[in-house]
C-alpha cells in the first residue's frame, strides 16, 4: 500500500546506496536513476473463495461459480476462509516476514463495476503479514535484497466484458470473492533485469509453498508496477503505476518504456503527474488510466461484518513446521551434497518439479554429471519441444541408468545421446535397449587397434602431417569412432594414436 501513495514508505538504506553505472539509463542530457516497486497480486490455493464456499476453479462458464454472498444479495455476510488465512501466513513465513497475530479488514470504497456490493473487503493499516525480504540472484552472478512492506488478504472483483455486444458490457462474477494476497514491495529495484528477477524468484517461492500457482496467462499472479526516475543522489521522483501487467517480459518492457516517457518529459522540463497507466505491448507504449487515488479517497473503515482476524503463535509455529525446503536453502543444500556450481544449483531450483527430477537423478550418483544431463539434455529437449518437467516422456528412473551406464562405462557419450533420444521417442528400460541393439561401447583395445592401424596404413599423409601438427590427433580420433559405429572408448582410443603417431 505504501507504493500506492496510501501511506508514507519509510526509508531504507537502500534508497541512497551508491549508484550503479551500469544500471543508469541514459538519456538526451543526463544519466538517469529507475526506481521501481512492485504490487503483486497473487491469487490463493484455495478450493473455496475468501469469504464465500464457491469454487474458485478456473475456466467455469460466466457467473457460474457465484453465491449469494459474492453477488452480495440482502443479508447475505461473509464469513472467512481459514484456508485461506493459512495460506497468507505460510506466504509470510517463506518471505522472512513478521507475522501479525492480530489484523483486521477493512472496506476499501471505490467504483467496482465488476464487485457487486460496491467497495473491496481488503486490509489497510493492520495487514496480516508485516516486513520481509526476498533474497534475487541475478544472471550475471550478484545478488540483491528487495524489502517486503507487507502482504494483506483481499478479495479480487469480478471481470467485465465489452466484446459481446456493441451497445452494452457484461459482467462474469466468478473472480468476485476469490482471495488475493497482494505482496507489495520496498522501491528497492534499480532496473527492469532487476524486476524481471525478483517477480520470477517471488513466483517460485509461492509455488514452492504451494500457496499460489503461479500461472500469469490464467490472472493468478498480476503486477502493478509503480516506476520513478531520478537524477542519481537526488530526491524520488514522482512514480507512475502501471496497472495489471500479466507477464514477466512484459513487466521488463513496461519499465523500460515507462522509463523513457518520464525522462523525456524531465528533460524537456515537463513535470510528472501522478497517476495509473496501462501498457500496451502492441504499441510499446504506457497511457494514462486515472489520476493516482490517496487513501483519503478509498474511506477506509473496518468492516463492520467481520470481526478483527486474530490467532496466537502456536497456530503459526504449526504452520511452520508444515513448510517444505525453500528455493534459497534447497540451492545451498545441492551447492554442498552435490558438488554444483551455484548457477548449476539456482537453474534446477527454479521449479520445484525440476529440483524432485534432478534430486531422484542424482541420488547415489555423480551430482555433476546427473546435473548436466537434466540441464543440457533434458532441459534442452523441454524446451525445444516446449513442454514443462511434469511432461517428460523421460522419467528420472530412465534418465538415472543412462547416467550409471555412463558411468561404468558401458556406453560413451555419444551412444548415451542417441540413447536419450530411443528413450525419449520410444521409452523402455535404457539398459535392455543398450543390451537388444548392441549399443555397449567398444573398450576391446585389440578390436580399436586394429581400426586406427587401418586409417594410418591408408593415410600415411596425415600421419606425417599429424607428427608436425598434433591437433589433427582430433580428425583421427573422429575415424577411429566412426569405423566403430562411434562405440570406441573414446579414452582408449586417444591413448592409442597418440603412442602410434609418436604425439606426446
């Protein structure tokens, strides 16, 4: 709330660190400074809306999933989700943050054309989750701290639709009531990589504590992003909200071009209002929404249907014995058991489906060759062919004995690749198919001898080539495994040209 202007944001270190020059834009006349905060509304894992028993299942035909009370009929009174209320408090735990025992809703009055009781049950100075932090590791090997403010529970409002009809809009209620915990963060981000990174951390973190799925092209995680620039040392400037951006990379574009908006202004001695914008990716371009709302022009007051939301630690402490391992501590746990480099570690962490594959891989074997067969390989594969972890035609069981396979030497690295792909295309047990199609590799040295003694007898000048030039040992390594159907131990046959061509 405090990005949105509704109540001073106090100051952090952060706000007048050193600058970074790599982080400043450049514009017609000077180096500028972004400042960024983010407002994340994540949508709960609930079966059940906040203060209504209607299903939150997404996809439902229009105002199907509505009761009484989301359509705020006469009488009707919401009653809380306990569900939903632990889901926060889990949220809060994985974000480091200070768990209030006591908080209270209130009702936020606005024009919700969409939200038929005419004002938001959300939180205001008393939030159920206080000040955290999110620890972002970002590409180029650093890391940095963005501050939590505070996490509160609200109900999301329903949606409006003005493609049905020329003359009239309708309105789908089956949003209205679902819970929302809206995340919002200190203005500690100083670019868009920085904001693309902490979005996608915060959205795995969510997903690890299996409070929020996560999925932006379903709404269940949207970002108003509050943007500033400023000369470096100087004051804040006068941030502008970007409403609403639905996916990472658009949050990355919205920045950048909001950015650029308000430094021509500046530099062309304009001043900025204050106020909500939308951004469209198709024109690259923010516009203006409305002038931004104080907290004065919400009337906030606790909602008089609900009494004050309060519970003691012992109910916390339960929930957080419940929590699973965390990204940052998984990470430094493969980091240490495994022997993984962090950015080895931080790229299989990134899902926790990933991080169970590459843990049920790895275990009992080599941590660093099951790591570059689940990130290389299978990874690579996903990717190409477009599809999630939970996908796989590969399981880890298959993809673990392609491993040992390697490992005692049975097949190299070229037949494992091919192996992959039977395994991938056809399935079956990698072992009865390296055993049914002769695909173990050739470690007879009498039977790879035999073969290299051929290519010299029939290149005689590439051996005398070879003698004066040794990195053509390369071309003959790549005869030799093409003469054996490329299942030569590829150690054995480099150690055998190099003593019949005198190579040291």
């Amino acid at each position: 709330m405090g990005l949105n202007g509704d109540r001073p944001t106090p100051a952090r270190t952060t706000m007048n660190a050193p600058v970074d020059p790599k982080k400043l834009i450049k514009g017609g006349l000077y180096d500028w400074e972004v400042i960024v905060g983010m407002e994340i509304h994540a949508q709960v894992s609930s079966r059940a809306k906040l203060f209504s028993g209607a299903s939150t299942e997404f996809g439902g035909e229009p105002n199907d999933h509505v009761s009484l009370v989301d359509a705020a009929m006469p009488g009707m009174l919401p009653v809380i989700n306990a569900e939903c209320v632990a889901q926060a408090v889990r949220t809060g735990l994985g974000l480091k943050a200070k768990i209030n025992l006591r908080s209270v809703f209130d009702r936020k009055n606005y024009f919700y054309p969409d939200l038929p009781q005419g004002y938001q049950i959300s939180q205001y100075k008393d939030p159920i989750v206080g000040e955290g932090e999110v620890l972002v590791d970002m590409a180029d090997g650093s890391s940095i701290t963005v501050g939590i403010e505070r996490l509160h529970l609200e109900q999301d409002a329903g949606k409006s639709l003005h493609d049905q009809d020329p003359l009239r809009s309708f309105v789908d209620l089956n949003r209205s009531g679902v819970a929302l915990m809206e995340i919002v963060s200190r203005p500690d981000l100083r670019s868009s990589e920085e904001a693309r990174a902490y979005v996608t951390k915060l959205r795995t973190i969510l997903r690890y504590l299996g409070t929020c799925d996560g999925d932006m092209e379903k709404g269940s995680l949207r970002a108003d992003v509050n943007v500033s620039v400023r000369r470096p040392g100087e004051p804040l400037g006068t941030r502008c909200e970007i409403k609403n951006v639905n996916s990472i990379r658009f949050i990355g574009q919205a920045i950048e071009t909001e950015a650029r908006r308000q430094i021509a202004i500046l530099e062309d001695g304009g001043t900025i209002d204050q106020e909500t914008r939308l951004f469209d990716p198709g024109k690259g371009e923010t516009r203006s929404m409305r002038s931004k709302e104080e907290a004065h022009d919400y009337r906030y007051f606790p909602d008089p249907d609900l009494l004050p939301l309060e519970f003691d630690q012992a109910y916390v402490d339960a929930l957080a014995e419940g929590l699973p391992e965390l990204p940052d501590a998984k990470k430094a746990r493969f980091v240490k058991a495994f022997g993984l480099s962090p950015y080895d570690a931080g790229v299989l962490v990134a899902e926790r489906a990933s991080a169970d594959y590459y843990e049920a891989v790895a275990k009992g074997r080599d941590g660093k060759a099951a790591a570059n067969w689940v990130i290389n390989e299978l990874f690579g594969r996903l990717n190409k062919e477009g599809l999630a972890i939970e996908a796989t035609p590969v399981s880890a069981e298959q993809l673990g004995a392609i491993v040992d396979l390697i490992g005692e030497g049975v097949i190299s690295g070229k037949i494992a690749k091919d192996l992959f792909e039977i395994v991938w295309t056809e399935g079956g047990d990698p072992r009865a198919i390296v055993e049914s199609r002769g695909m173990k590799q050739v470690t007879d040295t009498g039977a790879i001898e035999a073969a290299i003694d051929r290519i010299i007898a029939d290149n005689p000048d590439k051996v005398a080539q070879a003698k004066e030039k040794p990195t053509l040992l390369g071309w003959f390594v790549g005869q030799t495994m093409k003469a054996t159907g490329g299942k030569a131990n590829p150690a054995a046959v480099n150690a055998l040209l190099k003593a019949k061509l005198g190579i040291a």
